[in-house]
C-alpha cells in the first residue's frame, strides 16, 4: 500500500536517506537565483547547478553520487496558475551520477524505492522510453533506449507497461540553448481509473496516469548548432517533484489541498474574512482561481526574496519584473477577494514558519523580505486606488447617460494616465454590465505612441509600465525587426544604427529603395509570429570570436571588449548587445511599422512600436 498520509518532510527525509545508503552525499540544494549561469533568470531543476559537473567541466567536491533537494522557479506558465496542477515555484528531488553508475543502477534504485520506500505496488507502475529517431547511418540518427526497455523487463514490467514514445516525451534538456541532455524513463503510476479512450496512455492528461520520476540519462550534448552529439559521459540526473508526488500519494485533489499548501491557504481565507470585496460578485470558480494564484505567487515571492544570493527585487527588467508580475498578480487577486493590504507580509510569515527548518534562508532573511513586500504592495494598491476611483467616476457617467460601452480613448485614459491595468478596466466593466472597446484601446494607444514621440515618458511613470520597462521591450522587439528584415529582404539589410525612446523604436539599416507594402507587412507578421510563439530570450557571455562562430550578429566596425553579452531569441535572432531584454517574446504585446522612410543614401529608416501590457 502507498503510504497516503506522507508528508513534504517525510518524502525529503526517505528520499535522501535511501539515496544516501546507495552511496550518495547529501548535497544543500542551490540558490533559487542561478549562481553562473546568465542564460536563465532562475533555477528551473535540480540537474541545472550542477551542469559544470555534468559536463566534466569541473570536479564535484562531494564526489560522483550526489542527492538533494532543489528549489526550483519555472515561470513561463505564470498565465495557466489557478488551475489544479501549474505552480510557478516547486521543490524537485533529485540523484545525481556524475559519470559514475549509469542506468542499470539508476533504474533499478528508482524502482526499489517506488516499490519498498513508497509502497507503491508493482503492477501500479507504467513507464515511457525514448523510441530513437531517424535512421541508423544518417544524419540526426539516434537510437532508440533498449537498454532502459531491457532493465524495466529485468524488474518484471511486462512489455504492454513500457511505452515507446518520441524525442517530444522521452528527451529532457538541454536546460538552456546548448548543454548535457538524453533520453529518459518517465514513471507514471496507474491511478486505477478507467482509460479516458483506446489512446489513453501516460502523458495522457485525463487523470489515470500521474507521473512521479524522471530518470535522465545524459550522454548527449547539444551544440551551438543544434546538433546532438555524444557528450563523452554518461550521467544520470533524476527529479521528483515533492508537491506533486504529495498530492498524489495522499489523494488530494490538487496540491493546493495537501499539508503543503493548507497554512497558506488557511491564511488566506481568514484574511477574507466575510468574503468578496463590495460589489465584487465572484463565482466559486473565481474565488477558488483567486485563492491558488494568491498562494502560488506568494510562495514563488518569498522564496525569490529570501534567496541566500538576494539581488531580486520587485523591479522591471528581468528576474525583478518577473518578482514584479508575481506580487502585482497576488495584490490585484487579493484585491478581488476583500483582502486588506499587508496580506503579502502575512503570507509571507506562514511561509517561512511552514518551511524554515527546510530553508532557514527564509528565517535568516524575513526581515529585508518583510520590507521588499509592503513598499511593493503599497505602491502598487496606490495606483490601483486612484484607478479605480476613475472608473467608477467613468461607469456612472456612462450609466447616467444610458450608455453601456467604455470607448477605447477612456479605457487608454485610465491606463495611460493613472495606471490602470486595461485588464481590471474590463474586469470591472464585466462586472458593471459595461462592454469595453478594445480595438478602440489598441487604436488609442497605438495612436498615442505614434503622436507623442517628444512629449516626456513621464505619462509611463505612473503605470505599471515604466519608462526603463518599454526600452527593454522595444530593444527586444529590434532584434526581431532585425531578423524579420534579413529573412524578408536578405542579409544586405544590415544595422547601420538604433535609437530607442519611451514611444518607439528607431531602426536604421542598409536597403537601396523603398520598402513594398508586401515587404512591410511581411515583417509584422513575422515579427508578430515570434511574439505569439512566447520565444525565450536568453543571455550568455562569450567572445566576439564565438558569438560570430554561432553565427550572431554583431554591428560590423564596432568595438567589442573581451566578453560580450550574446542575446538568443528562440532560434530567430542571436545579437551581441549590452541589452537589456525582456525574457520572453510574450512581453512585447504587438508590433507595428509606423513609418518607412529614407535616412540617407541608401540607407532606410524604420520607426515602430509595440503594444502595452495589459
Ligand atoms: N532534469 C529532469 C527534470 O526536470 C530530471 O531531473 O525532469
């Protein structure tokens, strides 16, 4: 029988210590801020501290079996939190070969430990592999894990329990662009429901197969140029959510009803008190929806605040803006739910109670936490308050006047100049019966960057959206221009010069006449895709050398120092730059081409702008 009343403490304690009896130190999980690696604004696994070992870049002090428990921040689902299952912040448990056993051992261990230490039964246990792809002698070839498939029969799991599956579910990494990554064994435990249809499988998402472990092989190393190639080693990197593998185990519905997430919801809801803000009419579903972001986001936060390493603060260019989003998110949720300000300190509090046996960071660091949060939350509820005394100045005008549209220029008024987020401007007018103007919105506020290019960005200061904050974004957006424009009229539109204000972007390149209609829209569409596409924009330090070697671009004639910041967005763009840049396409709304003009003999000049957050 599984055990069903585990708790996070006992799962962390029966972990380390089985591992440790196989030969493993215990090693302290690392810093949540990544210690060297500039590629990511967080750590999102266990294996990703420890890839300079993987690698064999370095010698690990503690040896070749390593075990521990990893903080881990993943925020590129941030929008999906609410649900039963997406968390911006989880703790992995993970065991580590550094070129020391391989999978015999790591597999075996892995099922001793589901089976004896768990208590799961074998007959409950599934498991994928990878399958191999392309061809034996051709380029991309790799082959298929039949060793893994061979040491699952060895245990016992009979064929129609091993699921082959491709690169898409049995492959993990690299973390970043490049680095160590293989095929995998993923483990699902048959929850005994019925199958959701004849396809229903592990990966399926109706329910019936919950996946509890990831057993890494890394023997592969993906280049610069996207090829995988033997890394040399043979590694095992293996991760086990606790949160997850809690709910599972004890038959919560979701994380947020085990012990894990049960004083922080408790909190919450005393914090409500008697319930919803006045005139706020919330469905169970919102409030429910309202409840989890608010936990979710204030764990991620505190943790993020109490980092040994520190230096995240709510701010608005990269880890800061993500700190930022999640406290400015949790505010504007609380906001819904009645709940007064000083809420995020209070959270804050339970968290670190909850977990600083674990993390005595959390206790060490409190106080400075403490600080962070309430100016945080105090300046964003300032401008929420004025915003909304706005609004409803504007829905009672409207009223009075039999009316029941918001119209794009007022919705933009109350963004742009008191800083209210359009999304609560559509929320409230929901609300209030009221339709809200989009188009209008994006028309207005297109139209005001278009027109206001030399009035001050002072009108920015007051939203969520600084002045420091579009720069970013629209230095993002011209590596986007500039890739557009060398796939729609070839590599001679090149750079020949960049200027940013709080309004737009500037872009001058190499072109002998006029751009076409075609051409243009051509390149809004491209650079559009990207943003749909929600591409990672990552950074890394190297030199020209082999930035250029990578194939990046770089302004020719300019002077480099010896290392540069080389900036990769997805694979569409790789530019030496100082930046900064935003961390993911997404940020950047929409772009438009306001004008095409002639700069100077041939060369041509591009201005354009992108749309706000909402
Ligand atoms: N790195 C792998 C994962 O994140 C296993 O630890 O699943």
């Amino acid at each position: 029988m599984a055990k069903t009343d585990i708790t996070a403490d006992e799962l962390r304690d029966l972990y380390l210590t089985f591992f440790e009896s196989k030969g493993h130190k215990i090693i302290p999980g690392a810093s949540v801020i990544p210690e060297n690696d500039p590629t990511v604004l967080f750590t999102t696994a266990g294996m990703h501290p420890l890839v300079p070992y993987l690698m064999g870049a370095m010698e690990h002090p503690a040896g070749t079996r390593l075990t521990d428990v990893q903080k881990c921040v993943r925020t590129g689902d941030i929008d999906a939190v609410g649900d039963a299952a997406h968390l911006t912040f989880f703790e992995m448990l993970g065991n580590w070969s550094l070129n020391d056993y391989f999978k015999k051992e790591a597999i075996s261990w892995s099922f001793e430990f589901l089976t004896t230490k768990l208590g799961f039964s074998p007959e409950q246990l599934n498991v994928t592999v990878f399958r191999g792809e392309g061809k034996p002698g051709e380029d991309g070839y790799i082959p298929a894990d039949e060793e893994a498939v061979a040491i699952w029969k060895s245990l016992g799991l009979p064929d129609e329990r091993i699921f082959r599956l491709p690169r898409e579910d049995n492959w993990w990494g690299p973390a970043g662009t490049t680095g160590p990554c293989g095929p995998d064994t993923e483990m699902f435990i048959d929850t005994g429901k019925p199958k959701c249809g004849p396809d229903c499988r592990p990966g399926c998402s109706c329910g019936k197969y919950i996946e509890i472990w990831n057993d890494v092989f890394m023997q592969y190393l993906k280049n610069e140029e996207g090829k995988f190639v033997p890394l040399g080693r043979h590694n095992v990197d293996t991760g086990m959510g606790v949160e997850r593998t809690v709910c599972m185990m004890t038959g919560a519905p979701t994380v947020y009803d085990t012990e894990i997430f049960q004083p922080i919801m408790a909190k919450i809801d005393e914090l409500r008190g008697a319930g919803e803000a006045p005139g706020s009419a919330l469905d169970a579903g919102e409030v429910l929806k309202a409840r989890r972001i608010i936990a979710d986001h204030m764990r991620t936060a505190t943790f993020i605040l109490c980092d040994p390493k520190g230096g995240v603060k709510p701010g608005n260019v990269g880890a800061n803006y993500v700190l930022r989003r999640l406290i400015r998110r949790a505010v504007r949720y609380a906001r819904q739910l009645g709940i007064a300000e000083g809420f995020t300190v209070t959270l804050a509090e339970v968290i670190c109670e909850k977990y600083s046996h674990v993390y005595p960071e959390l206790k060490a660091n409190l106080e400075q936490c403490r600080l962070d949060l309430e100016a945080e939350e105090k300046r964003f509820n300032a401008t929420l308050d004025k915003g909304e005394a706005m609004y409803k100045k504007v829905a009672e005008q409207l009223k009075a006047h039999g009316q029941s549209q918001i119209s794009g220029k007022t919705a933009f008024k109350l963004y742009d100049t008191f800083g209210f987020p359009f999304e609560m401007t559509c929320e409230m007018a929901a609300k209030d019966g009221l339709m809200v103007d989009k188009e209008g919105f994006e028309e207005a506020n297109r139209k005001h960057q278009e027109l206001s290019r030399t009035t001050s960005a002072g009108a920015f200061k007051a939203g969520l959206q600084d002045n420091s904050e579009v720069v970013t974004r629209l230095h993002t957006a011209t590596h986007l221009l500039h890739a557009a424009l060398h796939q729609v009229l070839g590599p001679t539109a090149l750079q020949k010069g960049s200027n940013i204000t709080a309004e737009r972007l500037r872009f001058d390149f190499t072109w002998p006449q006029p751009m076409t209609a075609e051409e243009k829209a051509k390149v809004e569409e491209l650079v559009n895709g990207w943003i749909a596409q929600g591409l990672d924009v990552t950074k890394k330090m190297t030199t020209v050398e082999e930035a250029k070697k990578e194939g990046a671009m770089a302004l020719f004639g300019a002077k480099y120092g010896d290392q540069v910041s080389l900036y990769t967005i997805g694979d569409v763009s790789k530019e030496i730059c100082c930046g900064p840049h935003v961390a993911n396409t997404k940020e950047l709304g929409s772009f438009k081409i306001v004008k095409e003009q002639s700069s100077s003999a041939g060369v041509r000049r591009i201005k354009a702008v992108i749309g706000n957050l909402g």
